[in-house]
C-alpha cells in the first residue's frame, strides 16, 4: 500500500465536519483508507495509518499554521487533551470557556453563511462590501451608480484620529486625517481575482485621484447623507495606500 501523506491530508481535510467530534489520527486514516479503496483489507489499513500517523499530522500542523498565516481557518483542530486526537474546528470540548464556545458555534454555521453569500444578487453582494467598511469604522460608506461608476463599486472615507494617539487630552492634526478606501465587488466560485482585475482597481484608484469617480446611488448604505465625492473640496485631502 503506497498512498502519499499529502494525499490523505488533502482527503481529510476535504471530508471532515466542522462540528465532527474528537477520534485519534489512526482511526480517521483507516476511515479514509477504507472509503477511498487504499488499503486491500482492515489490517492493512490499521498498520498503514499507525505507519503514516506522525507525517500525517506533522503535516496538519503545517497547513494549520500557513491557513492561520493566510488569514483562514482550518475545518479541522487538535483536541486539548492529546496531539493524537483530531476533531471538526467547531467542536465544543467541555471545559472550553464561554466565549470560546460561543464563537465556536458560529464557526458551525460557516456553511450557512457561504450559502447565503451565493445567493446574494450583484447589488447585494457590493452592498454587503459597502456595509464591511462600515464594521471597520469607515464614514459614510457608499455605493456607486451601476453605469458610469468608472470600475469602483464602493467607497468611503476612513478617519484616522480614532487610531492616531486616540488618548491624547487636545488632539491636533491626527483629527485632520483620513484615507479613502475604494473597492470592487468580486465573486468568484472557484478561484481567485485575477491580474488584469486587480489592475483595473488599480486603474479606478488613478480616476478617483483625478476626482473621476462616479457619483453615489441616491441611497446612502448608512445614512440619510450622501457622503462627499473624493473630489469634494470640504474635505482634508485623500491619501492613497
């Protein structure tokens, strides 16, 4: 039996649920072994993943480690109580802290989620972006008009006293500042943005420093007041990052 670690990783990962409850490493490589045919017979599944156990989950750390890196969450985690045991990410163990179970169960709905993010229509899904700027503390986070919007979607205006010496007693220039972050709404089912789309942002970035941009819809996402074009002169000037 010649099956490659990374192999069984790749089938692991793909399988396990995100609530599956806690098994030791052997026994979730002779499931694999037996539903993908690897293994002639039990026995030889059961000496192959005692065999492969340590590169296999060396392995699993890795990808754990380059997912966390990659701002991602792995769908699968090790049981605090042993290295050798795995369970689903979102598996409540009983001596996790409260918050931690409950971020954990709304790690257990990432499904729903992701069925709700496909079936959100295109203005949905740029209003969704817009309402994300919001949660980071941009102002008066807006949409563009559908036509004429010159390849930006959504835009607003980010202050930077909140996070520029946010103490101090008489705050000065820091209150002055801010950043203007534009975006496009790109969904994708199966890969990633490509190239030539994030040139054209960074194309739409040149327009909007030419104070091009397209106008906002007549509903603001956040409020009753349009937010000012980034050529509005009432405003400190734009930076761009």
């Amino acid at each position: 039996m010649a099956v490659h670690v990374s192999k069984a990783v790749a089938a692991f990962i793909q399988s396990v649920g995100l609530t599956a409850a806690p098994r030791p490493a052997t026994e979730w490589l002779v499931e694999l072994s037996d539903a993908y045919g690897w293994a002639a017979n039990a026995e030889e599944a059961r000496e192959w993943a005692e065999r492969v156990q340590g590169r296999f989950l060396e392995a699993l750390r890795r990808e754990t480690n380059e997912l966390t890196e990659g701002g991602r969450f792995a769908p699968f985690a090790f049981n605090s109580s042993s290295e050798y045991v795995l369970q689903g990410c979102a598996f409540a163990e009983p001596r996790d802290p409260p918050d931690l179970k409950a971020a954990k169960a709304r790690r257990a709905r990432y499904d729903e989620y992701v069925s709700a993010l496909r079936n959100l229509g295109p203005q949905e899904f740029e209003r969704l972006c817009a309402g994300i700027l919001r949660l980071v503390g941009v102002s008066n986070a807006q949409l563009t008009r559908r036509t004429g919007d010159e390849g930006i979607d959504f835009s607003g205006r980010l202050p930077l006293g909140q996070y520029l010496f946010p103490g101090d007693v008489f705050p000065t220039i820091q209150n002055q500042l801010a950043v203007w972050m534009i975006g496009q709404a790109k969904r994708y089912e199966a890969t990633v943005v490509s190239t030539p789309a994030i040139r054209e942002l960074v194309g739409s970035v040149e327009l909007a420093k030419g104070r091009a941009i397209a106008e906002p819809v007549d509903e603001p996402t956040d409020d009753q007041s349009p937010a000012p074009l980034l050529g509005d002169e009432r405003r400190p000037p734009a930076h761009f990052f």
